[in-house]
C-alpha cells in the first residue's frame, strides 16, 4: 500500500464508482419514495447501512496497511463474538477468551515482518496458527477436569476461531499484497455485488428453490444469475489486476461466484441450525456483523491463495 | 446422536444501545473488561484528586446481598461508594439511577451503565415497578444495590428526608441494610457544576442494620426510612 491512498489509481478508480453508486441509488431511492410513493423503508435502511459501512472501509484503505488489518480484525471479533453469542459459546468465557486471543494473533501475525525475509506480514506463522489455536481450546476443558458438554464447546471454539477469525483473517493480510489496493477493493465489491445480484435475480425471476431447508428465500435463478454476473465482473475491473490472465480472471470469477453463495448458505446453516433469523442488529438493515461478512469468509482466503499462487503476495 | 443444545444470549438479537438499556444486563465480556479498566481510573482519580478516605469497611457484609444507603449530594457519590467495595464486585453492585436522567441521552447512558453499572430506577412514572426490580436483584446471592434514598441530590448540602421506597423494599426480609455516610462530595462537586474540584471526600460505612420483623405498611416504610436517615445522620463525625 502507498503513503498516499490517492496515488494509486486503483483506489481513485474504486473510490469514483462508489460514490457515484451511492449517490445513484440514493437518488433512485428519493425518486421511489417521494415520485412513484412506493414503500422503500426496508431499501432505505440497508442503503443508510452502506452509506456508514463504505465510506468506513475506505478510511481503514486510507490510513494504510496497519490501519486495514487493524480494521478486519475488530470485524472479525465483531463477527466471532455474534457467533459465539448466537450459538451459546459465549457463557463459557474461557473458551471465548482463547479464540478471542486466537483472533488478535492473526492480526497481530498479519502486521509483523516475517523474521527471515523482513517482509510485511509473517505468512508462514498465520499457516501455523490454526495448530496453535486448536491446541490452547483442547487445553481448557483438561485444565478444568471437565467432560460433559465439553466437546460442543470445543467445536464451537474451533469453527470459530478457524472459520471466522483465521479465514476470514485472510482478508486482513491481502494488506500486505504488493497488489493490496487491487485484490481487497475487488472483493470488498465484488462480493457484495454478488449478494445483492442474487436477491434481485431472485426477486425478478426467481421460482424454483435454490436450498430450501437452508436458506427459504434464495433460487435457482438468483444463484445462476448472481453467477454469471461475477463472472463477467473481473472483466469489467481489469485494472484492479493488471498482472491476471485469463486463467486467474476466471478463477476469480468462479471463487467470487460460487464461494460468495456457499458463504452465504454457511451462515444460514449455523442459523438455521440455531433456530435465529439474524445474527445481530449491530448494522440496521443489515442484521449482525456476520450477516454482512458471510461471503466474504468464505471467499477471501480462497482468492488469496489463488491470487499468491500465481503471482505471490 | 442427541442434538446439540444451543442457547443464545438472550439480548443478541438487540443492538449495542438497547442492550445497555436493558436492564438485568447480561454479562458481556467487553462491557465487563471496559468496566474493570474505567473503575481502576476512577479510583485512581479519587485517591489522588479527591484525597478518597473510607472508613468501617469491615461492616460491608460477605457473603450475603446487601443494600448501601448513603446521603446524595454529587456525581462523585455513586463512584465513591462503588471504590468502597472489593474490585471484583463492581459487576455485581449496582447503584440505582434516575431514569430519567441518566439512561436518555448517550453518554450519560453509557458511563452509567459501562462504568457504574447504574440500575435503571424510574422514580417518576412507575416507582413501583423500580422496586420490584430491586427485590430480584436482592434475591441474587452477593449482590449489592446502592440507593439513595433522598431521590435527587441536595441543592444546600443538606440531608434531605428519605423516601420510603426503601421501606417497603426490605421491610420483613433479612436483607442487611449498610448505612453510609459521604463527607465531602457536596463541596467538591454540588449539583450545577460542571467539573469536580479537588476536596477530600470521607466515605463513612455503618454497621447493618435489619427489618426482619417490620411490616411492608405505609407506617412501617416511613418508620424505616426514618430509621436509616437518623443512622446516616448519626455517621457525621466533624
């Protein structure tokens, strides 16, 4: 990341078409509203949502590479302590307290130089984490001579910490890339985009159901929409990534397509599972942290293995 | 394979505000760490600008519920009667706070409930209510409820008479009531003023007091009441 977000013509080029977005579907909202009278309350508060959420992401780009990791890792405890409040994890605080610390470690792993290279961000250390983590959760309920319930909460604790502080944690250290601007602004879009694309196709043409013991709301025509929409959509950003070819444009595109969904569908199950709707009302409109991040966790740690295999961070 | 037994927070599906409103608040592991951090401040600013001085803290009891009394004459009283209980006790103290005024904008709200752990009492619409809500919290094991039972803070420094709320709260349970006495707190920070100024304060503990036989009858509550400001009254040494 440069000292000056503003140099890098990647960030004034995303910065341009959001804000431009904004304020179309802004005006578009007013001219529902107070020109056609239609009822917008419910598209009213999701777009007050992004008007806080965008410009938020943006200042964490901003202020650098520290800043961003900085800013992912306080979502992702926003999002693990959902979690753990969600499913009941979070009365055991032990358990909480460990995954919690497990979180901030990959933070913490994602600003720090690599001892050998003197390179941002100590790659080989957030591999080994998950090792770590696992091994310290094992450790509570030994520590406490404790076997009833026990390995609910340990599976909870691993899903938590694994899922949604390491995957996701991914994101984070794309700060790191040489690329940094390109792949995180790409999937802070493109993943979003994915989302609404599928709601929409759904509402225009949806009829048959997509999963319907998962997630009632989601089709076959919203999933193969939101699809095809994000696989066109690397094209569409070819200067996020000057260094892809077509191989990665298109992986790229199936990640974002297919993991967008499967991320999506994952958060359903676990509340599906619980019996819950939402996973918070932190963000109004939007339900919980996780909520919004869902396909995010699933695809930023595919895309960045992708995007390292090829190119290298 | 039997299913998993999920049990969410009661509050998740609230937002971080509402949650702070709720009142009994459930245990929130970043509200509790915030709250041990703030508490250790305040209590290093009234040792060092307030010269804070408690005495008779051997009354305070262990291993029971308990209610504090005390004269109200400032801001600084519900802190320094909180610096006056073991650390570890500030999430299970909770002093009861108008309504009205301090869970209504906020900052007040949030320094209320994340640093004092203030009690929600509605002391106009339904008191009732309020109080009933102060016997659950007593029903707890090692909870202590800090009230003031003037209901507002003296204008002249003055111990006004005591509402017999309190009365009817313990009147014919074993429930220990702690007298206490703040020297010190109307000086340095009155009602008006928008900063504290750095004069000593003397909190003064009493030795509890019991109204397992009174009955919860008007007579019986003010007699109480009465009771309890005379045992306040009687702490003033200087």
């Amino acid at each position: 990341m440069t000292s000056d977000a503003f140099q890098s013509p990647v960030f004034r080029g995303y910065l341009f078409v959001l804000a431009g977005l904004l304020a179309v579907a802004g005006a578009l909202i007013l001219l529902l509203r107070y020109v056609l009278r239609k009822n917008v309350d419910h598209a009213w508060k999701a777009y007050r949502g992004w008007l806080i959420m965008i410009p938020l992401v943006f200042l964490a780009l901003y202020f650098g590479r520290v800043t961003t990791i900085v800013f992912f890792t306080l979502v992702s405890i926003g999002a693990f302590t959902e979690f753990a409040r969600a499913t009941g994890l979070y009365r055991d605080w032990g358990m909480t307290i460990v995954v919690l610390l497990g979180i901030i470690a990959v933070g913490i792993v994602s600003i720090v130089p690599d001892p050998e290279t003197k390179v941002h961000g100590w790659y080989g250390l957030l591999m080994a984490l998950p090792v770590y983590a696992v091994a310290a959760i094992m450790m509570i309920p030994i520590i406490r001579d404790r076997a009833k319930g026990q390995l609910q909460l340990i599976a909870l604790a691993v899903v938590g910490f694994l899922y949604i502080g390491w995957m996701f944690g991914h994101l984070a250290y794309l700060a790191n890339a040489s690329n940094a601007y390109g792949y995180l602004l790409y999937l802070l879009f493109a993943v979003p985009l994915n989302d609404v694309c599928a709601f929409t196709f759904g509402r225009i043409f949806g009829k048959r159901k997509f999963r319907p013991n998962i997630s009632p709301n989601k089709t076959w025509a919203g999933a193969i929409g939101a699809f095809a929409v994000s696989m066109v959509f690397p094209w569409l950003v070819r200067f996020s990534f000057p260094e892809f070819g077509t191989p990665e444009l298109i992986l790229a595109g199936l990640i974002v397509g297919i993991g967008g969904q499967l991320g999506d569908l994952t958060i359903s199950i676990i509340k599906r599972d619980i019996g819950i709707k939402d996973m918070g009302a932190v963000i109004e409109g939007h339900g919980g942290v996780l909520d919004r991040v869902d396909s995010l966790i699933y695809v930023a740690p595919l895309f960045f293995h992708m995007a390292r295999y090829f190119h290298g961070l | 394979m039997d299913d998993w037994h999920y049990e969410p927070t009661p509050d998740f599906d609230k937002t971080p505000i509402e949650r702070l409103k709720d009142f009994p608040r459930h245990p929130h592991l970043v509200l509790y760490t915030a709250r041990l951090i703030a508490n250790v401040f305040v209590r290093a600013i009234l040792h060092v600008w307030h010269r804070i001085e408690i005495v008779g803290r051997e009354h305070l009891p262990h291993d029971e519920s308990f209610v504090l009394v005390a004269n109200h004459s400032s801001h600084l009283d519900a802190p320094a009667l909180l610096a006056s209980l073991p650390l570890k006790q500030i999430h299970r103290a909770f002093p009861a706070a108008a309504a009205d005024y301090f869970f209504t904008n906020l900052p007040t709200l949030a320094f209320s409930t994340i640093v004092v752990n203030a009690m929600p009492f509605d002391r106009k619409e339904n008191p009732k209510h309020s109080i009933d809500v102060c016997r659950q919290l007593l029903e707890t094991p090692r909870h202590v409820l800090i009230l003031f039972p003037e209901g507002t803070r003296t204008a002249d420094g003055a111990i006004g008479p005591f509402k017999p709320g309190i009365g009817f709260l313990i009147a014919g349970t074993p429930i220990p009531i702690v007298p206490c006495h703040i020297h010190g707190a109307f000086k340095a920070w009155p009602k008006g003023k928008w900063i504290p100024r750095p004069r000593k304060l003397t909190i003064t503990i009493g030795e509890p007091l019991r109204f397992a036989e009174a009955r919860p009858a008007k007579e019986d509550a003010l007699a109480i009441a009465d009771a309890l400001r005379n045992a306040v009254v009687n702490l003033i040494t200087r």
